[in-house]
C-alpha cells in the first residue's frame, strides 16, 4: 500500500516514521511519505490561506493550493489496465465517524491520501471537485471534539488501518484474536508476573493451565465488562454469539429478549429530584 499524508506541519507526522509504520515502509510492505502543501504555494510568502469568502471568523486553506499538492500526487494514477483503488482521505470535524469498520474498508485500497486541513478547514470545492473527477473521497471525524488541524487525526487512522496490513504487525495473533476469538465484546482483562503484586494475585484460573477453563473465564470477564460499559454493543449482538450462560446472565440482570433473539438493556428508573 502506498500512502501520502499532505500537511503545512509535515513534521507533525514524524511519530509515523517510528514504530510500526517506519519498519513496514523499511521493509517495503509500506511505501510512507509526507508532503508539504506550502511547495505548491506560488507566491514568495508561500500563502496556502485566505479570508472566509461571505466573512467569518479565522482563515479558509485556498483550493488552488490543495489543488496542485493533489494534482501531483494523483498524476499517472489512471493507468488504463486494473486502475488501482486511491482514496482521499479528508479529516474533518464534520466527517463520517472513523471506525474499525472503516479501517477494515480503507486496509484494502491501495493508495491512500491524507489531506490535513488547518484553520477553519480546506475550501469545500475542493472535495467536490475531486468527487466529480470520480476520486473516492472520503471526509471522516475521529471523534466529537474540535482539534487545531487534520494532523492528529491522520495519526489515528493511518495506525488504524496500517496494523490491518498483512505483514506489518509482529504478531499476527493477535489481528486474529482480534476478528473472530471475542467478536464484538470488550477486551478480558490481563496479567503476567509476579503473581503477588501490592496484595493483589492473579485470578487463580489463569494459574491452572487447563486452557479450556481458561478461555471460558475470558470470554466471561469479556462478556461481564462489556454489560457494564457498553449495553449499547450487547445490544447491537447477533444472537448467535451469545451463548446459554450468556442469556442466563442477561436475563438476570433484567434484559429483555426480543423476538429476533436479541437483548434489550433494562430501563432506567425516573431519578427522584
Ligand atoms: C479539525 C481537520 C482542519 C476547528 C473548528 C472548526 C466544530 C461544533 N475529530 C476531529 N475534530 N477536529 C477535527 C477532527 C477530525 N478528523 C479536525 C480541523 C481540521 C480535522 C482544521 N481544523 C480545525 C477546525 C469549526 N468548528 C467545528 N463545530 C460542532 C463545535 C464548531 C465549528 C473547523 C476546523
């Protein structure tokens, strides 16, 4: 996969060239690079900004600027035979939300560009006009609340999705335990030495070294903390993956079955006052 991050802070990005991302790009897996959108400035001052057309507070990024960064990282992408799938990538506060629903879609292009925003965001023609040129543009949100820029939030996404890639994570266990082992519950909670710490042990289950027991309790613990912090993905549950202890539990706890199998949070109590 190749993916180019355009940003007036381009060494906002450099934490990407660590860890992760720098050994896939040395290993060739990756090929990672940042741009600085002031080079496609054309004035000595390198302005890549403007005043809000219609007035407004703060600065708006011009689109001929953003238009010629583009330009260039997109030329010679139109190859007549299997046209690769590119995606531009635009954070956004006003974005679709970045899930790992979305990370999952955006592992699978094969060029990936990021376009990092600053002040009150990129000029919308912009989006439109690659849109229009039949780009896939995809304006996305990390998150209900406001940063300075899209620098950040490309950070996020571009770890997201490139844990995803094949070969790119030391442990391939744990991207499989990942999709199927706890499918939609949160994670158990884990251990490793000593087994006394401040007084507190290890659960002795996980002492035991029977692994059938062992992965029962996990998948309890999961199931348990899920209840409590997330109703919400309990809720969202194919029924499939609840098991008899599981309804037993839920039941219980005074959900309600629904006649597709799935389970209703019970309702709060007014709150007096
Ligand atoms: C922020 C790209 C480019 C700041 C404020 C406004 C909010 C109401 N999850 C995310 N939060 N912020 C960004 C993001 C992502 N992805 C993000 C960016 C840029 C991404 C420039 N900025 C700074 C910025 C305008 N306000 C947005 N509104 C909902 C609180 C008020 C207006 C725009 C751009």
């Amino acid at each position: 996969m190749r993916i180019d991050v355009v940003s007036i802070f381009p060494e906002f990005l450099a934490p990407l060239s660590l860890s992760l991302i720098g050994k896939a790009t040395e290993t060739g897996l990756l090929d990672f690079a940042v741009h600085d959108l002031r080079e496609h400035a054309t004035d000595r001052h390198r302005t890549v900004d403007d005043t809000p057309t219609g007035g407004g507070a703060g600065m708006v990024m011009r689109p001929d600027v953003w238009g010629a960064a583009l330009d260039s990282l997109l030329e010679g992408t139109q190859e007549p035979v299997a046209a690769p799938r590119v995606v531009l990538v635009v954070p956004t506060p006003s974005g679709d939300t970045f899930t790992q629903r979305v990370a999952e879609d955006l592992a699978q292009a094969d060029h990936l560009i990021f376009a990092c925003g600053r002040y009150e965001g990129i000029d919308s023609r912009v989006a439109a006009h690659y849109r229009e040129t039949g780009v896939e543009v995809r304006e996305m949100s990390i998150g209900d609340y406001v940063l300075n820029g899209g620098e950040v939030a490309s950070i996020v996404m571009i770890e997201a999705i490139a844990r995803l890639l094949p070969g790119v994570i030391g442990n391939p266990e744990s991207l499989v335990e990942e999709s199927h082992g706890a499918a939609g519950l949160l994670e158990y909670p884990v251990y490793t030495r000593p087994n006394d710490w401040q007084g507190k042990e290890v659960p002795e289950v996980l002492l035991s070294g029977h692994h059938a027991k062992i992965a029962r309790w996990r998948r309890d613990q999961a199931f348990a903390k899920t209840i409590a912090r997330r109703p919400d993905m309990i809720e969202a549950m194919p029924p499939e993956n609840l098991n008899k202890a599981d309804r037993a539990l839920l039941q219980e706890a005074g959900w309600r079955r629904q006649s597709d199998g799935r389970y209703l949070r019970p309702t709060e109590p007014p709150t007096q006052g």
